[in-house]
C-alpha cells in the first residue's frame, strides 16, 4: 500500500488465495476512491472483500504504529 499526503494512493495485493473470490480483488479501487475502509463488499466474493479490508486495516494500523 502506498500512502502519500495522507492519501490511499495504490494498494497493490501481494497474495490473495481467493478460489471463486478472485473478483475482491477490485474493492482495492473503491477504497483508493472513496479514501475509506467503509465500502461496499463486491457482490458475489463477499468473504473475499471482507478479508482484503481486514488485511489493509491492519497495514494502515501497522504504518500509523512505526
């Protein structure tokens, strides 16, 4: 994930071992969009969705603690 001024600038997903979610993988760009964690799940790879958000959660949490 890259943030700059603050901002979500690209989130780049180095491992995501989805099976039929493979679609999550475009929440990325609603977040770099909406600036927030607070998006809607991709229809169809819900559970995917939910694992990416958590996964990004926690690098902004890791990123805010260094």
């Amino acid at each position: 994930m890259t943030v700059a001024g603050g901002k979500i600038t690209a989130i780049d997903i180095q491992r995501h071992d989805h099976g039929r979610g493979a679609a999550a993988e475009k929440i990325t760009d609603r977040i770099i969009a909406e600036q927030s964690l607070q998006v809607d799940t991709i229809s169809g790879a819900t559970y995917s969705s939910k694992v990416i958000l958590k996964a990004i959660e926690k690098a902004l949490g890791q990123a805010g603690n260094s």
